[in-house]
C-alpha cells in the first residue's frame, strides 16, 4: 500500500514572489516588498552600530490600489493602502504583526494575511484581488463604524 504524498506548499519566499510577479504589470494595483528586520554595523574607524529596517510588526508586502468601486454605494473612490502579511500554512502572527494589521485596519487602510495554497499565478492574483476588492468608501466606512 503506498502512502498518499502530502502536495509541497510554496516557501514564504516563493509565495511572495508569485504575488509581486502577478501584481507587476498592474496598473491600479502598485505592490512592494519591505524588508522588516536589524542589522549590527562596524564603521571604518572601528565603532560599532546597529540600523534597524522598518517598524517592527510591520508587513511583508505593502502598496495602494489607485481607484476602487465601493461595494456598497458603488462609488468611484481615489487609493486606498494595503498591507499584506504573508504566513506559511502553519505560521502564527507575532504580537507586534497583528498590532500593525489592526493599525492599518483601524486606519481604514486594508489588512490582509495571506498563507500559501497550491495555485497557478492567475488563482493567486484572483484570490488577491477579491480581498483587495472588499474596500468601503470613506463614507460607507464612517457609515458602518457608527452602526457597530
């Protein structure tokens, strides 16, 4: 009897490329990659120093879409940010992460994370663009937040 092969997922690395790959010609969509990390330096005259990339919490993938239609009122509406956390089918946010999303979404900027899933690019960059697509206006936005 042979055993069922569990299908290999993409790396974090991978998958983040298959988002920016799908997103690169994208003319209402502009999407970039953020280094989020530290670094120890040692200067020429020997002192030693320490950069920090980025805040920390801060997501894997970051940019604007240029115009949306509000899915409510189905207003034409000008940018809006987005920032998208990418985790590995088991991955977990840290603390710092999930304060960052909440931020954004609080902000009325869109907070997304993304795992990986067997998909061709075309799957990815549909799944995507649902997600981005959900998007209030400013007015239905400010609309909700007094109902709730």
């Amino acid at each position: 009897m042979k055993k069922a092969v569990k299908p290999k997922l993409m790396s974090e690395s991978d998958f983040q490329k298959a988002i920016l790959n799908a997103f690169k010609d994208d003319d209402n969509i502009k999407m970039f990659r953020r280094n989020v990390g530290a670094a120890r330096t040692v200067q020429s005259n020997g002192k030693k120093g320490f950069i920090r990339f980025a805040e920390a919490g801060q997501s894997d993938l970051w940019g604007w879409i240029v115009q949306y239609m509000c899915p409510f009122c189905n207003r034409k509406c000008e940018g809006t940010h987005f920032e998208i956390e990418l985790k590995s089918a088991d991955g977990k946010l840290t603390p710092a992460q999930e304060d960052w999303l909440v931020m954004v979404a609080e902000s009325n900027g869109i907070a997304l994370v993304l795992r990986p899933i067997e998909s061709d690019p075309v799957g990815l960059r549909q799944r995507v663009c649902t997600l981005l697509e959900r998007r209030l206006c400013p007015k239905c936005y400010e609309q909700s937040k007094m109902v709730n």
